[in-house]
C-alpha cells in the first residue's frame, strides 16, 4: 500500500460548529510580554528531582491504579497540603476532602462553567480579566456584563447597580467571577471591607461568587485578607493553581465547594483524574519547600518588576501609568485615553514584542482600548528592559507618542542595533 | 464570623441538566475484578526515579512555560517516541506532528465523540466494547447500534448489512468505533484481512473509522497486523495509551489523525496542556526501556491470566467459557444462556467480589446478560484464586450453578472462613 496522502475525508461529518483547526505552533517572540509563563531560572530542579525519587519510592506502586486507589478527588497528599495552605485564610473550614485537584484552573473554570452556564445566561465578570474566563463563558453561550474596577478592585457601588437593574429586569446572573487577590490583569487586591460588602450583596441578590485565586501564593504583602471562601463557603466556588507559583507546564489546579458543588464536578471531570506524577512530585515539593520557594518566587518577580517599571518610566516618561501590582507576574499599563495600543500590535509582533490589548482582556472587545497587559515572570532582566526599549520605538513611529525621552533613546537603540 | 455549614446555597442556578454529586470514595473490593488497573508489583519504581533525574537535570527549566515552551501538541521527546513505536505497525508514516498527547485515552474519546456528534446521531460501536465509549456518545445524543462480534473481532458481513439499512434510511453515522487489537472486553485481534475489508466498506459508505489502540503494546504476539490508520490514514482517527502497558494514574495518551481533524481536537483541548512531568518521565522511560518493560508485563499479565483460567476451569468446570484474551488484562466469561450475571452481583460485591456484568459493556442494557469481564492484572496470584473460588460460591448459592466440583469447593471455602 503506498503511503497515503495526510488528510482526513470525512470532514463533512464533524458536528456544527465544528472549530477552526489551530495554527501549527511557530515558536515565541523575542521580547515575549504574553502569557503566564514564568521564570525558567527559578524552577527548582534538584529539588523536584529529589521529591520524584523521594516520593516515587514511598507510594509508587499505587501508580497502578486509577487515581492512586484513592478516589478520583485527587492525590491525598496534595489535598492535605492545599487544605494546609488554604485553611491560613479561610479559618481552617477545609479538610483534605473538601478540594478536588484539576489539571490546572483552566479544568476549574471548564467545568465551573458547564456547571452553571446554559445559553443566554448572564454572567457577571469584572471588567478587565483573564481571557480565558471570558471565553469559556462566551463559548457556552453567556452574556457577560463587566463589573468596574477601581485600584482597589471591584467597585462594590456600581456591582450594587448591576444586580438592582437585572434583578429588575427579572434576571438572576449564574456567578459573580473575580479574582480578588493580585487582581488579573489590574495587580489589586480587594480589601476585607471590599470582600465582605461583595458577600452581602451575593447573598442579597443570590448569585453565588465564583472566587479565582490563581496569584495568590506570589502575593508581595504575605498577610492579605481571608478569602471569599473563607468567609462564606456556602455562597462561593473557589478555584486556584500551582502554575504561577511553580510551573505552568505542571497542570495542578484545585477546586473547593460543598459537595453539591464539587460532588457534580467531579462527576464531570471525565479525564479519568489528573497525572499522577505532577500531583505527587509537586505535593511533595511543596509540603517540603512552599515557603522557602515562594520567598524566592516573589523576591525574584519584584527585582523583574522593578526593571520593567525603570524601563516603563525612561522609556515612556509620564505617557504610560503603570498599575503596580501588588503581586504576580504582570503589570497593566495604561496609556493616554486617546491611544489604541492595537494600533501597533502587528508592527511590535514584527519587531518580536508581543504584548495583551486591553480589549482582549476586557469584557468588551471595544473596552480598555489603550491599555496593556505586560507579563514579566519569563523573560530575564536585559530583555525585558531592551523589550520594553523596542516597544516604545514601536509606539512612537504609529502614534507619535511617547515624545519626551524615549525619542532619543529609541534612536538610541536603532543605532545599537546596526552596528 | 462563625465557621459556615460546608453547603451550598445557590443550587438553584445549575445549568440543565446538571449531573448529581459523585458518591464519596469508599475504598475497593478484597477481590476488585474491574477496572484497567495494573500491577502494583510491575510499577518500574527506580527506573522512573532515574528518568525523573535525568529528564528534569536536561529540560526542567522549560517547565516555566506553557507546554514546555513548544507548543500545545504535547512534549516533543514523548511525540517522538510515540510517531517511532507506531511507525512499526503504520509503514512510517507518522511524524512526531501528527501526534497529539492527550490526558489519558479518555479525553481522546472526548474530543472525538465532542467533534464528531450531535445529538440525534447515529455511530456504531462493538456490540461490547468499553462501558465509556458508550457513556460518552450517549451523552452527547448519539443513537448507538452494536456491531456484532465474533471470536475474530468485528462480523464484516453484519457490518456490511448495517451499513446498507443505514444508507437505505439517508443515515451516514458518524463514525465506526473499534478496539482491533485485545478487543475489550472479549480479549480478540482483528486480522489483518478483516482490517482490509473494514476499511473498504468505511469507504464505501463514507464512514470514518474511530480507533483505539490503548491494548496493543501489551499483545501476547509480538506481530499484530498493521494499526487501521496505517493502512488508511485518511480514513481514521488513532488514539492509544500508556495507561495500561505503563500506569493508569499517569493520563498520558495520544490521538493521530490528518491535521483537518488533529489541528480540531487541539482547538478543543482546553486544559492548558497535558501534565508536563507525567509526559517528561514517561517519554525519558520509554525511550529507555519500552521493549524490557513490555516483556516484563505481558510476562506477568500471562502467568495471572493462566491462574485465573485454571480456577475458573476448577471453580466453575464446563459452566464457565472463557474467551482466551490474546493480550491486555482482562478476560471474558461466558456462563450458560439462561444465567443473568447481574442476579447475582449485588451478592457478589458483599461477599468482596467486584465485576463487570456484560450489559454494563454492551450497546444494550439487555445484551450480553450471560456474560462477566474479569479483569486480572491488580489482584496478585493468590488473591485471584479466592477471589474466583468466592465468585463460584455466590454464583451457586444464587442460580444453582456451577453443579460440578465447585460445589464441594465452595463448602469448603466457606469452612476455612468460619475458623
């Protein structure tokens, strides 16, 4: 038989709406501000390795079985350590059996959302957030209304307004998704009055709060307030990660609600459980080294920080405000209203800066125009200080803007680049 | 504030209709028959240690980015060894490109069974075949129709009738889904002229082939016929797994179609990646030891299949037909006609005896009533022999079978567990 042409016939059988097929991945930019990377320097590698062989010979026989013979919530050592961990700010309501671990909060929001979601349901987000959040509530047929932020967070005031007019309008929205804690893409963190002035209107309204506290862990000040959870488990889904704090190629997320809740999205987790081997090495890594690793993480990503802020401030003077974010691995800069940084995006992406518009991390594509989302974990400091050099040449030439300073070091850089 | 009651309030806000809670995990059986669990004593502890060490020494940086940094197809080592271990059995026509690594064969058939059907669809699957291919297309809407089988797999000319009423009706099913090679649950290997044939009428009719190939590295023959999607790549999508040959707790699978379908099911998979030191340490194990480790199982699968056969020839004699698996790690029972499995099962599972009873793995809850899948790799060689001897008593006890032998050899067990 000779070798067959690699095609499929059948393509007129695929359900509607069939997906697009994805591009072929074609490698990273240069200056690469996108994504939740994080910083290959400080991946623990002796110590994984260590907690492999450690753990592998204490409990590697189990590997044998679906779910370690321990049921499909997830490896117990890595339950214990999250109850551990989270129970520092939710006043130790968990028990190890009240999370179950997903491949990653990305599994968290899918089955949260299927859960809750049927088309034309309306969903409450705060107006600038994670994309994917958006998507997966688009993608299940959602309405979303964006809820303002202010620098504290969510502005309880107007969130107040939303539910008044749609409860008058007779609509009950499935959730109130936020992400309280290093606030994606905006860096705050919302304050205990905030948080418990949210609950009152939650319960109020009865729309449940669907909490993502996927930065929590890389918080700069180590004391922030308890969690939604914490402080009313029977009105809030808590969703949260490791992929920030130690890898995002490790697929290790949780979910924490009452049984109701998390007993039907484990019925509809249907991955026959989360690898074993992640689940098991990083629960013990972290049981060992959580503290010591998260010092490291955060000391590592305010030094990052603040090269991205000195570049920010020389390379575009007061034209660009930067939110500083109270942790994580991204800063949102805002530009002058009359600046749409999708102007120039194509012409960075050439230039081998990639960077988030604010439209695509906002509940309105025609929202948040002349902001910017820029991740620092990943690349090193030169980088991100030539990066942010070559996207302010880039911004300049489209818009004229930034005038002051920059124009002579962007010429400056132009002419490092021919030698 | 007061510790809150660990429920949940807002239930009334589930999407229709939502799945009730999972029970909690209650442990398994003394004699646990079911299930694709492996053996304990066969996990290559040290060897995954190692391969941890030495994969995490060479590439535990890129575990700071998403997917390793390469793309979302899955960790390029492992997509290696895979396109080279398939190549043997599909005359090399794979690249590491057209392979996806999925979490598990399990979210292969999800992806599949979510691009192909819509409710109101018809697929045909094997009369018996794995309980989750028929649960996931039955919870999409798919209308099943079994395609009957012999002790050679798939009846092509049963096929072809059904085929042909189909398309009488103006029906085109979505997809013809078939385990060729250690048929689960009845154990047979499709020949390779039987494979011709299958692909001849996928063609003919314009029905794609849904092949899964997660037994084929654990076939007593070292030589299985060529895999469908070697023979016709344009007309089938491959998936397999690791689960079986390796460890069902790692979810390491793969999918392989033309990139029309491989590029869709990527577009789909929308858990961020598979978990990326599961697929690190599998693909650093396999590379080393594929062929030893194989060897080492198929080894132990057949020394635990020949004491399952030879108690159940002592337990059940003349009453009990197994159908000899030619690999994996279950076998089929056939008992008399007249015999329900199912009357006895609940007893069966009091006494500690767990199995599948045939119309739990068939296309109707009314066929396959006289048959039983044991699976054999998790319960060691002693715990086999019980566990039959057990099943026989309880059989006895509830239909009056088996007459011969067992008999005497239940009074007997029945003494021994009074002392």
């Amino acid at each position: 038989m000779e070798r067959a042409e690699n095609s499929f016939a059948y393509c007129n059988l695929l359900a509607a709406p069939a997906p697009q097929p994805e591009e072929r991945f074609a490698g990273y930019p240069r200056y690469n501000f996108v994504g939740g990377h994080n910083d290959p320097a400080r991946i623990p590698i002796e110590q994984l390795a260590t907690a492999a062989t450690s753990v592998l010979n204490r409990e590697g026989q189990s590997l044998a079985m679906y779910n370690l013979g321990r049921g499909s919530l997830g490896y117990p050592g890595l339950r214990e350590f999250v109850a551990k961990k989270l129970n520092k700010r939710m006043q130790g309501v968990l028990s190890a059996d009240d999370i179950l671990i997903t491949s990653g909060s990305s599994q968290g929001l899918d089955l949260v959302n299927r859960l809750f979601v049927s088309p034309g349901d309306t969903v409450l987000i705060e107006e600038f957030s994670y994309q994917g959040a958006f998507n997966k509530a688009r993608s299940l047929g959602a309405k979303i209304v964006g809820i303002p932020l202010d620098r504290e967070g969510i502005r309880i005031d107007r969130l107040e307004e939303i539910l008044r007019d749609l409860s008058a309008r007779g609509v009950t929205p499935k959730y109130i998704y936020t992400i309280p804690t290093v606030q994606n893409p905006t860096g705050t963190v919302l304050s205990l009055e905030r948080r418990v002035r949210l609950i009152e209107l939650s319960k109020q309204f009865g729309v449940p709060i669907f909490e993502d506290e996927c930065y929590t862990d890389l918080v700069w000040n180590l004391n922030p307030p308890p969690t939604l959870y914490g402080l009313a488990p029977s009105q809030v889904v808590h969703i949260g990660s490791f992929s920030k704090s130690l890898a995002p190629a490790l697929r290790i997320g949780y979910a924490v609600a009452g049984w109701e809740i998390l007993g039907r999205l484990l019925s509809m987790k249907s991955d026959g459980g989360t690898g074993a081997l992640d689940q098991m090495i990083v629960a013990e890594f972290l049981t060992k080294h959580f503290d010591d690793h998260m010092a490291t993480m955060t000391g590592s990503l305010q030094r990052k920080l603040e090269v991205l802020t000195e570049a920010v401030a020389r390379e575009f003077g007061t034209t660009v405000e930067i939110w500083h974010p109270e942790g994580g691995i991204f800063a949102w800069l805002q530009f002058p209203d009359h600046i749409d940084v999708r102007t120039f995006a194509a012409e960075a992406l050439a230039a081998g800066v990639a960077f988030n518009a604010g439209p695509d991390w906002s509940w309105s594509t025609e929202h948040g125009q002349n902001f910017m989302r820029l991740c620092f974990a990943l690349p090193d400091e030169h980088t991100i200080d030539e990066g942010v050099a070559e996207l302010a040449r880039v911004c300049f030439e489209r818009t004229g803007m930034p005038v002051h300073g920059s124009n002579q070091r962007r010429q400056q850089t132009a002419g490092r680049k021919q030698k």
